[in-house]
C-alpha cells in the first residue's frame, strides 16, 4: 500500500488521558483510535495485525477441532437466569439495555449460557460428542475503571472457544490438546519465551485453571515463576498446600509482574446442570455432559506484544505479526530516477510475495519518514535514495537491530 | 468437513415464532440460530456462507480504492449531539446503556459520526483527499418489531463505506464506481437479474438517493420498475415530477413489492459541517469535506438469497455463497467398500480444491440424508451408493434441477 494514500498519520501526541504504553504507540502510529476510555477503533494498521493474530488463532483452533461460529452480542435474560450469572450482585460487569417492549436485555460479557443452549439442541446422544466450538466476537465489559489501554477494554474482541465432552478423560484430553495449542500460539506471535504456564484458582469443578501470563511490568497480575519447570503460579494460590502439591519450594520461585494473555478452564458441569445438556451413553444412561471454555483477547495480545515489544522509538513488530513485511522509503528527490526505482522496487517485492507498505510521500523529509517508520514498527526498512543511485544500491535496516547495510538493487528481493 | 463432526444437525420445525422463510430454512438447515427475534447467532454453515459474502464484498470494496476498519458498538453522547441524532425523538431505534460512573451510552446503529471525527484527526490539506474507509461491522437497531428473520435484525453485519471528497465533481465520480461496484456485487451472488437501481428520496444534499432492491413479495418496499431502462422508483418519490425527470411514463412501470438489498447516500456537509471536516485546497482556502455512504447488510443479503433461491425442499444457494461445493453422500451399506470409496473421493475431491460436506454418518438413512441435503442446498450432491459399486460409478445430482446422472469414478473429479 501507498502511503500517501493511507488515510492515517503518525501523530506526535497520543491523547492526554490516555496512560498506557500501548494505546499511546498505537494511537500515535495510526494503528488504532480511542473513543472513550477501554473503546477503541481499529484502524487499516491495526486490522492489518489483528488479522494476524486471528489468522494465527483461527489455525491452531481448527487444528484441535473447533468449529467456528460467531454468537450474539444482545441477550435474553432468562438464559442467564438459568445459570444465576444474570444478577448485577453476582456479575459486576454486565452492560444491560432494553427493547423497545421493555424487555431487559444484556450484552454478552462471555458466552457459556447461550453456547451451552445452542448445544442443546443439537446433543442428544454419545455420538454427538465431544464437540469443540470456538468464534471471534465482540465482548462488553462495563469495568469500572479502564487504564490499560487495549489491554483491559470495555469492549474487545475475543476468541473463546467451549469444549463439550462425554467424561472427565475426554475432556482431558482435549483439556490438553488445548493448552498445547496455546503455547503454539504465544510461540508464533513471539511471547513464547516470556509466557508462563500459570496455575490459578479453579472453580467447584477443577482444583487449578491455567492461565498464560506474560511478564512485564505493566501487568494486572503478581505471579511466583519456576525458570526450570516454565512454569508459574498465581498469587490467588500461592499457599504452601499449593507449592508442595506442584513439587515447587518457595526458594525455587521469583516474584513477577505479569499480564493474563489467555486462559484455560475446566468447567465441569456448571452450565450443563442448570441448562440439562446432557446425553445417553452407550448403556442408555443419560449423563451430563463435561465442558471447559478457552479464551485469548485478540487485542490485549496486540496491546502486550506493544508493551514488550517496543523502544523509545516505536513499535518493534515480530515478523509473524507485522501489518506488512517491508517499509520502502524513498527519499524525495528532485532527480526523478529516484522514484521510477522505488516503484519498481514496490511492484518486484510484491510480486515477490512480500506486503509493501511504499511511503511515496513527497512532502515529507528524510528524517520524519525514518522516525515515522520507526514508530510503526514494520520489521524490515528498504531505502531508497539518490545517493544510492549511481551506485546501483539501497539501504536495508533491521528495525530491531537499528543495523543497516547496503546491498545491490538485484540482490534486494 | 464431515458431516458426523458437524455439531449441527437439520431440525424438522424452526421454533414457532419464526414467521419467516428465510429463518426457518436457515434454522432447520442449522446456518443459524434465533437468540431473540431479529437476534440470530452464526453457526458452521452460516458462517461459511457470510464468509463468502464477505470476501465478494471486500474484493469490490478494495477495487475502489477502500481502506478497511472496525469501529466500534459503544458510542459517546457527546459524539452524536453534534450532528442532532442523539436524541430517541430524531432516532427511534437507539439501544442505549451506561458506563458504571452513570455516563450514557448507545450502540451505533451506522458510523457516519465517529468516523468524521476520526478523519477529523487526519485530514488537513487537499493532499489527503479524498479517502474511503469501510468495515464489516455489527450495528445494533431497537426495531419495535423484527418478523422478517434475519432481512430486519436487531443486531446485525453491515457492510458500510463513507467517503470523503474534495468537492462534488469528485464525490460524482466516485457516486458513480460505488453503484457499480454494487452491481458487480449483486451479480457475483446471484441476485443480478432481479435486482434493480431504484430512485429514493434524497436529502437536503441531492434530489435522489439509491437504493438496490431485489423483487420478493416478502419485501417490506414497494417500487415501480421499468423493466428496459433497468430502473425503478420507490414509492416515496413516485410522482409525477420524479417521472418526468428520470423521462420515464407511468404506462411504463410495473408495481412490485421489494427488500431494499443495498443504498448509496450522497451526504454532502451534513456530517463534515457539524465536525468541521474542513481543508484547505490549493489555493489556501478551507473547504468542506463532501461525504457519501454506501451501505450492505451481510445478514441481510443471505436472508434475501435464501427467500428468492428456495423451493419447498429447501435452499438452492447459488455456486458462489454455497457453504461447500460439494455434498458427498455416501449411502451406508454393511459393504466396507462403499466407505472406502465415498472416503477416496472425499479426498480427491479436497485434492482438486473443493470444499466438500461429506455425508458419512452410519446411523442415517438414505431417504433422511437426501432430504437433508436438499434442505442445506449445496449445489451439487454426489451420491455414493452399493448400487455403483460393482459398475465403477457415482451418481452426480444437480441440487436446482433435481436432475441426476451416472459418472465413471475417474470421471467425478
């Protein structure tokens, strides 16, 4: 994509209310836009990674079965009456609005009651199960305060995904199947090395539930991380009963900031009871069916890969996640030679398979090009300027590194 | 994908209250599921289908120079009392809610609004117009009533591009590449012979706005078409003026009921105005940015393909929306060598880049999974029975016409 033609700018400036580190470089890269506090749009840079990542998750869910679906924001209260979760007293952060009858409805904060209704319809038998079912939808979260940026917003996509089993083993299994497919994923969006396996407070079902915290100092969370074992417990079941059970002694542990970046649950039977999903088993005995639920926030990943992944400069995007593989930067010229190279450039690395953000802009200075690319974070700078052109050369930079290095015009793709 | 693992199944009844044909085929055929009236949830096989919507749309959005995002549901007071529609006496279809500090909010039901002021935040000079910016984005509408399935929803997937121009000549132009990229639209799913460009009211910017509409009785519009000129009139500006103006006689027209499938709005400064989305041209002076919208509903679009492609057995989507290309069928039979077969050519199939929804559950019978197959609408069926086995051949049925044909099984790919 031409720059020039991108609606968005770099700013200078990210709102004053805005605190965080990572809605700061993202406003200020024109990767997202902030609305009101935890609300943000996301704008072409940002949906650019954010397709990403989903691209990303969506492979690791259908590699472990899950079918997608996309379920509704508005809800009925008597869904969640079913489970009790439709009182403010017990869920704080419900937002509820009407129809126009009067009726109260909600907006989903998460979706285990309407999922676990949906399924039963459709599960009657052994042979309806296990079943794993996943989407990418809008939650609303009506938190009280919201000053993390899009780490903690009001309203954000996530990926949830709900797995029904016949039976504590199946489930697991895929229990499992599942947490495997999440290392996966923080390997590939570049988190792997400094996310944890994290045991945290389970439910009447599950004595833990495990979630992946990555550190940094921003974080929500206080974790007790194992360097050997990778793996880490949360403060919430930091007790003695709990380090003896995992084979862990206090001296072993270091105390650590952490963000929650995904989280796996055993619910056993908490929505099946109340919504009577359940099945005939093989010997035509009805049973309750077992589920688990699987979330990962697709835009607080986005917001802690920005924490972690930056510099006093800007954004430093891992490969996988970049909105684009290459920045070409041509350095305006009066000698026309220069721009008739950086279009072709543009056109050979597409054609090569690369995505090209071309900052073609000819208005703007060498040196609000370089820092403007360096706010935005693309892993791979390619410049093109006079002072390469008899020479037949450009300039590649490594965002990360700062590292540049002159190569031949035939040796750039 | 195999249909055993599908969690969805066919159901006999759609649920009572559903009145309309569109929702009852897509439930009974498991594409949706109905949460609330005008409320439905997304699942495997509807998604399939929104998904190529969605890719068609975005194609054509991305042929005329359109940049995407996704702004967001949550909406500030403050935002939408500059341009007068905040209030429930101007908008009567508002969802509204608040943030725990008692600060009022709604759920957008368009984006005219926000996005002005997005663009507020980036556009100064004439350099950096004009731009167009769309999404694939969820709108909320407090209908007092929602019967028509998902054609009228309360919660629902819009397509809708804003642009924004230096001046009316240019805005024209681009008037003009958004119709046509909406026929090219219509056209790609199917809907092109019976959709037509239709004169609507305007606003206090332009005489007329358009709309595409799609002849179905089951239409909530009624229009007047002239079947040569490829046009028709809505009934709102059905007079004589509009008549002489467009040069077309009543003699001519024929009446019809119609849904309103698609709309383009020439916006003129009744958002850039209230904004002050102003730049400055070329000569130094600030100018009003003219402002266009063009509108899609994803939702909307399948529900009217399922009203119009359907007979008594079911759905016939056409090959571009189908949710695979194929449905293999495979008859069960105590002969391991049909499994076998159906499993080869399932393979084959996907080898050859088609989706396929093979039908290989054991415990349905024939009769079931035929009719099955004809309620989801796949176009093309190919049966695996016992019957071809020992002749080496497959039977190949076309879902529209019911008409079948034996093949050789090296032939079928």
């Amino acid at each position: 994509m031409k720059q020039s033609q991108l609606f968005t700018k770099t700013r200078k400036e990210a709102p004053k209310d805005e605190t965080s580190k990572n809605a700061q470089l993202l406003i200020r890269g024109g990767f997202i836009h902030k609305e009101m506090a935890g609300v943000y749009s996301i704008l072409p840079l940002g949906l650019r990674v954010m397709e990403r990542i989903t691209a990303i998750v969506r492979e690791e869910m259908n590699a472990i079965e899950g079918q997608e679906v996309t379920l509704t924001a508005l809800q009925e209260k008597a869904v969640w009456e079913k489970s009790g979760r439709w009182s403010d007293d017990v869920v704080d952060n419900w937002f509820k609005t009407e129809l126009k009858n009067g009726s109260e409805v909600g907006l989903a904060f998460t979706h285990e009651e309407p999922l676990t209704g949906i399924l039963k319809e459709y599960v009657s038998s052994y042979r309806d199960l296990p079943r794993y079912v996943y989407q990418f939808q809008t939650k609303f979260r009506n938190e009280l305060r919201s000053k993390s940026g899009i780490m903690r917003g009001r309203e954000f996509i996530m990926k949830d995904l709900y797995s029904f089993s016949k039976n504590i083993a199946e489930h697991e299994i895929y229990y499992e199947r599942a947490k495997q497919a999440y290392i996966h994923i923080f390997n590939r969006v570049g988190l792997g090395d400094i996310t944890y396996l994290t045991f945290a407070s389970g439910g009447s079902f599950s004595k833990y539930s495990h979630e992946f915290q990555t550190l940094t100092d921003v974080g929500e969370d206080t974790i007790y991380i194992h360097e050997g074992k990778k793996l880490a417990i949360n403060e919430e079941v930091y007790t003695d009963d709990v380090l003896e059970n995992l084979g862990v002694t206090k001296d072993e542990l270091v105390q650590k900031k952490s963000v929650e970046v995904g989280n796996i649950f055993s619910l056993g039977t908490q929505f099946s009871e109340p919504f009577e999903l359940t099945y005939t088993d093989e010997a035509g005995i009805q049973q309750p069916v077992i589920m688990g639920s699987y979330g990962i926030g697709i835009g607080r990943l986005m917001g802690t890969v920005v924490e972690i992944l930056s510099d006093d400069k800007g954004i430093i995007w891992p490969e996988a996640l970049a909105p684009f593989d290459v920045h070409l930067i041509e350095i305006p010229s009066k000698n026309d030679a220069v721009h008739a190279k950086a279009e072709r450039l543009y056109v050979e690395l597409q054609k090569a398979g690369k995505s090209v953000l071309f900052d073609d802009r000819i208005e703007a200075r060498a040196g609000e090009k370089f820092a403007d690319a360096d706010l935005i974070g693309i892993p791979i700078h390619i410049i093109v300027s006079e002072r390469g052109l008899a020479d037949g050369v450009v300039e590649i930079k490594t965002r990360k590194t700062g590292e540049s290095k002159t190569v031949q015009d035939n040796e750039v793709v």
